[in-house]
RNA sequence: GGCGAGAUAGCAAAAUGGUUAUGCAGCGGAUUGCAAAUCCGCCUAUCCCAGUUCGAUUCUGGGUCUCGCCUCCA
C-alpha cells in the first residue's frame, strides 16, 4: 500500500482515495516572468514522478498543474519590457514547456491559468464575504479576516499568536489583522488595461492564493485527494488555500469540508547549502544547464534524492550523476530486450519522436504542441520479480525513489552478469516508470556534438583496426589516444569496436 | 524571537534496535596485445554527551552545527 507524507499530518499515511481507483492531484506550477530555473525543473520532475507512479500503481490520475499569469511581478516585468503582459506571459509559458519537454516531464491532465478563472475567483470570493470571512478594506482591496476562520495554520504549524509576534510581520494599514491577505486588488491608475478586471467591488485583479483555490475546486472538485507544490508554498500560499477554499463551503450544511486530504512539499535546490531563489540570485535556469548537461542527467540527478530532502546543486554532482547514469545504459547497449512493447507506440519508436499530447481539455487550458515527447504508453513490468518488487516497495514508501534507483543499479549489475534479455527489459521498464532509460542505449551514450563527427570517429576506428591487424599496437594505441584526448573512449568487443564519449 | 527539518564513509545518498544499501572516486584480482567496459574482492560511516537495552547509527533527553518558513519564492 502506498503509504505518503502528508505535511498536514506531519507524518506518513496510508494513501485512500476518495474515489476509489482514481486519484485527484493540483500541483502549484509556476509564475511565468522569467525562465524556470533547476527548483522548478525539481517540482515538474518530483510530481511528474508521483504522477507516473500513480498511473502505474492503477490509479486513474486528473492532474491538474496551473500557471500564474497574472501577479505583481509580471506586471513589473511586462512594463520594465515594454511588452504587453500578454506577450510576456505567452513567451515563458512556451520557454516552460520546452524546459518540461526536456526533463521528460509528462503534460498535466489540465494546465489552467489564472486569468481565465477570474470569473470563478470572483465567485469564491463573494461566497467568502457571505460567509463572513472578508472584508473591503479603506483602500478598496477586498482582504481575508485571517481571524475568524477556525484553524488557520493547521497546515504550516503555525498559531495566530506565534506569527504576530514574528518580527517579519508587516503591520499593514489596510488590513484589520496584520496577517489578513489580499483576495482582490483594487485597480491602480497607472496600470493597464489588461489587468483590470471588473468585479462587484470595482475594477481590479485577483489576489495570489485565490487562483487555486478556485481552479483546484472548479476542475477538481472541492474535496480533492493530493495537493502538491514546493515547501516554500506550505506558508502562507497552502495555509491561505485552505482558509479559502474551506472557509467557502462553510454555507453548505453549516460544517466545514476538507479541501485537501494529503498535502505534499518538495524540497529544495541549493546553491552551496543555501536555497536557490530568484531574489538571492543563485540561481542557474534550466535552459543554462542543459547546455552544459543532458536532461536526463538531470532528471536523473533530481531522482536519485529523496523529494523532501534538500538537493545541492553543483558540477561534480551533476558529473557524478552523469556516470552514474551511463553504468545504467551501459548494462542495456549489449543487451536486446525481447520484443516488449516497452517505449513509444510500441513500435519502438524513437525518444525524440512527437507523440501528440492527449491533454483532457478543460474550459480554457494551454495547449502546446510537441509537449509530451517522452510519454510512453504499454510499458510492461513483471511486478512479481523479485526486483519489481522491491522497487514497489520502496516506492510506495512515499516515492523512495533513491532506494528505486538503487534496485536499478542491482539490476544492471545482474543484467552485465547473466546477460539475460528478461532482466534487461525488467531495467528499462522500471527506468520507464520513473521516466528513465528510453533512449537508444548506443545514442545516448555516443550523445553530445564534441569536435570528431561519427564518420571521422569511424575513419579513425578503421585505421585503427588496419594498424591492429598489422599487430602495428603502437599505431592503434597511437590513434586511440588520439581519439580519448578528443574525448572519445573506444572499446573492443567481440562485435568490433564501438565508442562513447566521455 | 516563534515554528520546523536535518547531521551517515573522500563525495552523493538510502535503510535499519543486532545481519552487503546503492552510485561516483580509490585499492587488489580476473579479462584484454594494451586499454575501455564488465565481473569478483577490498577500503572508508553513522555530529557530541548521557539514558533505555543483552545490544543504538536507528529509541529518549541534552548539546553543537547546518538549513528552511515566519516577506515574493518551486
């Protein structure tokens, strides 16, 4: 049984649906003013490996994965371009889905933004000023009375009197309660057109939090099985999520509804033991990083820790990583599964091949061609071998994926000792489940655009072979240091001579 | 200041009240014309101090240090 850790419990719990067989995920996505860097790449990934082990455990999964575009920051950025939100927005949201594209990371089920949801923000936000929980402040601003709703800070562990006494807290004049939050902006003069949006209480935006409360209840339901994001979300973001989406249903029989039954937090990536943010500015994007390593290495790289645990970012981990995962591929080169349909359509298609995403539309979500490239279909694992099974296990204990990955490496060491076909499909399909290991063994591990091209490698491997059969060793050893210095290595097997760059 | 998380070998990272984690690096051997890859073997560990226990890295208490949240943040 999938057992997760829920932050709300502080502690592991059996996963039950609420609907049996089927599982309901909202995870925060991004707000997208600029590209995404490695602790976005780590969300997408962390929760893409959640989704993919749900599905693979049976579930029928609605994932649902929203993009703010609408937010102070955009506004800030937008005007700083000269470029409309709009065009901003549209420009990295596309940048983002390349970047997931990369990381093999799976389309959400629903990918709604904020801005088309406006009309059920308002919605909730009426609903919430009925039940008495907000208020319009002086300056126009509709606000949440932190303090009359019963719980706050049941998720963070935090009480109302512990966070006034918090030095950080702002004593904002608009609000009654230093620690209310904004539901509704009020419109400023100077701003656009664009992000005015007319409401009961005058012309202006929604606040942060609101947006998923409202798109998590409208495409979700009000009562959803796993809410997702990143720890630095648990507060005020998801504490603020609960008192609205809870404090909305109060009217409905006069008790409360649960919004959210497991709440997960990923860690974070850090930068020499410190968190990596956009205000501390040690952060590197995605796209900078994939210059210098594949995707997979880093899909890789964020796999192989646990996802609560902090990950620190540096060359020598993603280099450790890197030939960490090439022992992997190694074991699979020699090695033809059987004729499983474990990737693609069955066909064996090749990773790089666009397979047309099948995204569930709901009322307004982003589309974007070409997103899913690496989702496969009919991968088969034999859950009864010994291997499968202690991968599930570790798995179902709340996505082990560092111990999955380790029955991985048991695997391919078995795979390299038996040269067995069967336990070599059995590695590439878990590598599947976990989106790894779909690759052409040969391509990825010749992977890369280093000086030599394929037929001047061949060239040299050819000369090579001459000079060996000249038993010339001087001569084949000449080249072959001549080729590991242009970072090629050479191996001889008794299929011939292949290669890989180091 | 309040609240929370964590300290495991050279590095990274799991697990466990007693029995090989795993990967990278290193050492020895097999294999190879020599290598590479692979296989076999080896090395290096559980922050400190108490307590519980036959036995603690694992449980309890204290300490030290690190990190996070309390402001936008994935």
């Amino acid at each position: 049984m999938l057992k997760i850790y829920n932050t709300l419990a502080r502690d592991k719990q059996d996963f039950k649906p609420i609907t049996l067989n089927s599982v309901r995920m909202y995870v925060c996505g991004m707000t997208v003013y600029d590209y995404c860097h490695l602790g976005h790449a780590r969300v997408m990934v962390v929760f893409d490996m959640v989704y993919r082990w749900l599905k693979a455990s049976g579930y029928d999964v609605t994932y649902v994965r929203n993009i703010t575009d609408i937010d102070d920051k955009i506004i800030k950025r937008a005007a700083e371009n000269k470029e409309s939100i709009h065009a901003l927005t549209a420009r990295f949201i596309a940048a983002m889905h390349e970047d997931a594209d990369a990381l093999g990371v799976q389309h959400p089920d629903h990918e709604p933004r904020a801005t088309q949801y406006v009309a059920e923000m308002l919605e909730m936000i009426a609903q919430l000023e009925k039940n008495g929980l907000a208020y319009r402040a002086a300056d126009g601003d509709v606000n949440y009375a932190v303090r009359k709703f019963a719980g706050y800070g049941k998720l963070s562990g935090k009480s109302l009197e512990d966070l006034r006494a918090g030095e950080r807290v702002d004593i904002a004049g608009n609000k009654n309660d230093p620690l209310d939050f904004v539901l509704w902006k009020h419109a400023k003069e100077q701003e656009a057109d664009e992000v005015k949006w007319d409401s009961p209480w005058g012309k202006g935006r929604p606040g942060w939090h609101i947006e998923c409360s409202a798109m998590g209840s409208e495409i979700l339901g009000k009562h959803f099985d796993i809410h997702g994001g990143g720890a630095d979300l648990q507060f005020p973001h998801h504490e603020n999520e609960i008192a609205q989406s809870e404090g909305a249903q109060l009217h409905e029989k006069g008790s409360r509804g649960q919004y959210v039954n497991y709440w997960m937090h990923n860690g974070f990536v850090r930068v020499d033991e410190e968190k990596m943010s956009k205000s501390l500015g040690n952060f590197f994007t995605i796209r900078e990083v994939l210059k210098k390593y594949d995707a997979e290495v880093v899909r890789f790289f964020i796999l192989r820790a646990h996802y609560r645990s902090p990950l620190n970012y540096s060359d020598v981990h993603l280099d450790d990583a890197k030939k960490a995962l090439e022992r992997l591929y190694t074991a699979l080169k020699s090695i033809t599964p059987p004729g499983l349909p474990l990737s693609g359509e069955e066909t064996g298609s090749p990773p790089d091949e666009t397979t047309s995403h099948s995204t569930k539309t709901s009322k307004n979500d982003v589309q974007v061609a070409g997103y899913d490239k690496w989702r496969l279909g009919g991968v088969v694992v034999d859950w009864n071998e010994p291997y499968a099974q202690r991968f599930k296990t570790a798995m179902d204990d709340d996505f082990n994926t560092p111990e999955a990955v380790a029955v991985l490496f048991d695997l391919a060491n078995e795979v390299n000792r038996t040269q067995s076909a069967q336990a070599a499909a059995q590695l590439k399909a878990l590598g599947a489940v976990l989106g790894l290991l779909q690759r052409d063994p040969q391509a990825f591990l010749q992977r890369g655009a280093g000086g030599l091209d394929d037929a001047a490698i061949g060239a040299q491997i050819e000369a090579r072979l001459a000079a060996k059969k000249a038993r010339n060793f001087a001569e084949a050893d000449r080249i072959r240091k001549e080729l590991l210095e242009a970072g090629i290595v050479l191996e001889d097997t008794p299929q011939g001579t292949s290669w890989r760059r180091a």
